[in-house]
C-alpha cells in the first residue's frame, strides 16, 4: 500500500469515528432530553395534589359559578392590583394553569403526555373561570392569562384528536361492571 493509500484509509477511519460519536451523543441527548421530561412531568403532576390547589379546583367547580353572580364580587375581578386569592382560589386554579401554559407554550414541558394528563381538566377549567377571566381583563388587557387560555386551546385540539384519550389501539379495553347504571340513571331523571 501507498502512503497516500494509508493516508486515504486514515482520513476514512477518522470520519467514521467522528460520525459514531456525533450519533452517540445525539442518542445520549436525546435520553437525557427524555429523562428531564420526565423529571418535570412527575414534578408538576406532585404540584397538582397539593392541597392548596386540589382545594381550589374543587371551588372552582362548585362554588365560583354562584360567586360570579355577585357584583361585588365581580368588582374585586375588575379591580387592578391583587386580587387576594384567600377570597379567589380561583385565582390560584388561574396562576398554576398559566404556568403550565407558559412550559407547554416555550416546548420547556412536551405538550402530548402534559395533555394525556390534564386535558380534560384544562378545558374543564377553562370554561368554569374564562368568565372571570374575562372580568379581569376589562381593566387588564387580554394578556391577563393568556397562557392558560393557550392551553386550552391546545387540550381542546388534543381532545379533538384523542377523544378517547390516548389508550393504545392495539390494546383491548376491559369490559367494566356498572351495576348501579340504571338505578342512578333513574334516580337522576326523578330529580
């Protein structure tokens, strides 16, 4: 062999350990990538059980509906400045929601399994406060909360493609024993 031939062979060999190792790293990226999405997303599902915020979603549900018909009530939304949370948990169903659109909108939170999670919710959430929403932003500008409402526009599309959820098709779904179906069925039509 030439040494231009071993030159040749040399320069070939290089490139091909190069090209492994730029492959092998982007691989090792990509785990790590993996392995923080998850991190974050076991992180924000921890947050979401905290009594503080399981308490407001559940006001959020049950009670804001009735406090809005409240012009007092509605006058503390309008005002600008802070609006105590203590008087409106809906607030703190409002701040956590716009965080987590703020993650999901930046790519910091990957949207599809925050979206398997919470989805439902959001869009649940959504509806029940964009009225309050709506009162603060009269003073506030349409900015106030505008990544919670990105958010739910982006789990209403989601629901729109998944809205079944996303159970994996090629796995069968388990037949569910609903003994009480007709009898609540019947007892909710009576009143």
């Amino acid at each position: 062999m030439t040494a231009d031939w071993l030159s040749a062979l040399s320069e070939a060999a290089t490139f091909l350990i190069v090209l492994v190792s730029v492959v092998a790293a982007l691989v090792q990226l990509r785990h790590i990538r993996t392995g923080n999405q998850l991190q974050a997303l076991l992180a924000l599902e921890s947050n979401f059980r905290t009594p503080e915020l399981q308490t407001a979603l559940s006001y959020v549900q049950e009670q804001l509906p009735l406090r809005l018909e409240d012009p007092a009530y509605r006058r503390q939304l309008e005002s600008i400045g802070f609006v105590d949370p203590a008087l409106h948990p809906e607030m703190i169903v409002c701040n956590w929601f716009n965080e987590m659109g703020t993650l999901v909108k930046r790519g910091l939170v990957t949207e599809d399994p925050f979206m398997d999670l919470f989805a439902r919710l959001i869009v649940h959430c959504w509806r029940q406060i964009s009225p309050a929403v709506a009162i603060m932003r009269r003073t506030r500008g349409s900015s106030q909360y505008h990544d919670f409402e990105y958010l739910a526009s982006r789990a209403a599309e989601w629901l729109k493609r998944n809205p079944e959820g996303a159970f994996p098709h090629a796995v069968a779904r388990a037949a569910l024993p609903d003994p009480w179906r007709d009898a609540d069925r019947e007892s909710a039509a009576k009143g």
